[in-house]
C-alpha cells in the first residue's frame, strides 16, 4: 500500500518522503526515472583514482538557514570545506568573486577599499544612476556593481558561454548570486553554514531515504506506461508530489520552457595536481569551456592518489525539447516566464499533485534553498492536506 508517490529522488523528493514517512508515518513510494538516488547532487568514485566525482557538476553545500542546517545534519556530517573559485582571464589568474584583490590586480594598483569603490562607480558611469537596484538586466546589475572594465573582462564573455542569451535579456537575480567585496576576502559564499558531506552526497542521499515506510524505485520513469506507477494509473488516486519538469507534465501544451544544459568531459591525468584548486572559471569567450574542476581538491583531507588527478571540462548549451538533454539552468526569458504562467495556471487546476523542486517549479535553486523549499511544502501544504484527508 502506498500513501503518497512521490516522482524525483533529489533533494526536494527525499526530503518530502524522510519527512512524511516520519510524520505521521505514511508509506512513501519514490520513484525516478535515473539508476541513481539523488538527481543532480550524486556523486559517486572515479574507479581507477578513488576520488568522488560530482557526476553532474560540482554541488557546494552552503546555507544560512537554522532550520535546513539543523535537518541536514541529522544524514551527514560536513567538512570545514569552504569554496573559492579563481578566472582565468587573457592568459592571467584573478580570484573570485571580485574583491578588492582582483580590482587592485586588474588595474595594477594599491588602491584602498574607498577608493575601489570611487574608481568602480566612475567605471560604472550615470546609466543607472538608480544604482543596483534600478537595474533591469543582468548586464546593467553586472555594470551597477562592477563598473564596465570589470564586466567586460570577467562576466561578458563567461556569461555568454553560459547562457548564449543578451545579457540584456537575462534576470538580474543571476548575477546577484555573486558577491562583491571591497575587501581581500574572496570566500565565494556568503553564508554562515558552510562545508561538503564527510563521507560524499551519495551516503548522505541514500541516508535520507533509507526508512521503513520509504521505497525507492529507480529506472521507473513516471511517463511509462509500462510501469504501475505512471502518471495515467496514479493522477486522482492518491496524492502525488512531482518534481520533474512542470512542462513535460503538461505534454508541452504552452510549449518547451527554455534550459541550459551542461556537457561535461572528464580525464584521469597521471600527475598528482593540475590547477591547484577545486574550480577554474575561464572568462575568455574563445575558451569554449567556462570552467574546470578539479575534483581531488573538493577533499584535501582525504588520502587520495598522489600521483593521479581527475578533472571536468564544463561546457553549457541550450538544451533541445525532448531529447536526453539534461536541465540545469532555466533561461527564463521574457517568453519563457509568460509561459510559466500559462504552466502555473495548469499546476492549480491540478488538484492533488504538488509541484516541487527546480524541474517542477522551473527556478534555479540551491540544494539549501530545495530542502527549506520542501519542508515548507510538508508543514503548509501536506501534512495539513494528509491528515485532514
Ligand atoms: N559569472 C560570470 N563569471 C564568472 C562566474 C560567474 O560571469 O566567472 C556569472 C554568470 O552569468 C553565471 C552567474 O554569474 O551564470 C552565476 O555563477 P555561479 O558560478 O555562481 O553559478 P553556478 O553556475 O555555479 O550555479
């Protein structure tokens, strides 16, 4: 007997099923069309090295939330791991995210925080004289924040690989994620909780779904079917959260809703570092990869290789409508957010499916932002919902 299906076995899946499952007990029946546990955060060993690849990019897990820190800690414990990224600009390595280091760096200067911040404002120049928060567009927050030099060296050409889209077309909220600092501070998040899974994401995962009234079943895609538990046979019989594409649930009816998907290639190198940390971004638009990661250096108190190193090539590009292509990032142009609303209008008419989770919502989250989006969903929406129902 199942009490809820649940469609998607990443974050927002698993925590909505480790919730329910405990509180107040229902039988959960996970199912994901992948052989794996854990959507875009599985990680698993590189067979010949040991070291813990990131299969579908790197996953740096950060938060400042109390609460989301709090439940995660219950499935893993974390490493004092803290992010920092560098860019490889026209043959030169800045540190990210743009500090007062890379400014001084840029301009070969000794330049004082007041004084950064006067030379950024006159780069920025009058156009948005309403400052960050007047600027409509990712190009004119980049600007706002940045002034033009800075832009155009370390965000026009790596977002341009990214999002092949105008810069004038994509949200402001992109660029947000990124901080500036006017101190030598070059942490790349800002949050106060910070670190990677002791023992890799794929034990934490697993953890998560590793309970009596939770069954997974994997290689079952919810579309099929061939399969018991397929949208045909399960849609009105009992309560189902879904979590995977919110436009594929509706065959489309408003059309493909735009993502960027990322190809990735891997190497094993026979020789014990090749850049020196975890990720290289590389700003040049001729460089047809933004960045490199180099996984063994996500773990340095590991007892890895010494003498053999993996590393990924990351490239992005638009992702074609039905085909194995993978969603990574909503694009959410002007035509894909009247779209949305269109596919937002299908989702309340559908009573007794919760969308959830990047796919479902269509929304860039954070594994942090995922896990805080699904325990609001279980206290507001599904346990008032199931018990009264
Ligand atoms: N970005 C950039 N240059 C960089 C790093 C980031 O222009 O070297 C911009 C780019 O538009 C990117 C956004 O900032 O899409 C967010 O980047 P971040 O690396 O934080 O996001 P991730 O892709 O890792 O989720």
């Amino acid at each position: 007997m199942t009490d809820v299906l649940v469609v998607g076995s990443g974050f927002f899946g698993l925590t909505v099923a480790e919730q329910l499952a405990n509180d107040p007990g229902l039988k959960v029946h996970v199912i994901d069309r992948r052989s794996h546990v854990g959507g875009n955060a599985y990680s698993e060993a590189e067979p010949t090295t040991g070291i813990e690849v990131h299969r579908y990019g790197a996953h740096l897990f950060h938060t400042s939330n109390e609460r989301v820190w709090d439940y995660v800690n219950r499935f893993t414990t974390f490493t004092d791991y803290r992010h920092h990224v560098y860019s490889t600009y026209r043959g030169e390595v800045f540190p990210l995210p743009i500090n007062l280091g890379t400014i001084n760096q840029f301009n070969r200067s000794a330049m004082s925080p007041a004084e950064a911040r006067a030379w950024v404002t006159e780069q920025a120049g009058t156009a948005f004289s309403g400052g960050a928060a007047a600027a409509a567009n990712l190009e004119e927050k980049a600007i706002s924040l940045i002034g033009r030099p800075l832009y155009e060296a370390f965000i026009r050409g790596y977002t341009a690989k990214q999002w092949q889209t105008d810069p004038t077309e994509l949200s402001a909220d992109i660029i947000t994620r990124l901080p500036v600092r006017y101190t030598y501070d070059n942490r790349y998040f800002n949050d106060r909780y910070e670190g990677l899974p002791t023992d890799g994401y794929t034990a934490w995962l697993e953890r998560m779904a590793d309970h009596p009234n939770i069954t997974v079943s994997l290689d079952t895609d919810f579309f099929d079917e061939g399969q018991p538990l397929n949208k045909a046979a399960t849609v009105g019989q009992l309560p189902i959260v879904y979590t995977g594409p919110v436009d594929r649930y509706f065959d489309h009816a408003h059309g493909p809703l735009g993502w960027r998907t990322l190809d990735f290639e891997s190497e094993v190198l026979p020789i014990g570092d090749f850049q020196g940390t975890p990720v290289m971004n590389y700003a040049d638009e001729e460089i047809p990869y933004t960045r490199i990661h180099e996984f063994r250096h996500f773990h340095p108190e590991r007892d890895y290789p010494s003498d053999a190193t993996v590393i990924m090539r990351e490239f992005s590009r638009f992702a074609r409508a039905g085909t194995d292509d993978e969603p990574y990032y909503p694009v959410n142009t002007a035509d894909d957010r009247t779209a949305l609303k269109a596919y937002r209008d299908l989702v309340d008419g559908e009573s007794g499916v919760h969308f959830g989770g990047r796919l479902g919502t269509y929304q860039y989250l954070d594994m942090h932002m995922a896990i805080a989006s699904a325990l609001s969903m279980v206290d507001n929406v599904l346990r008032p919902g199931l018990v009264r129902g």
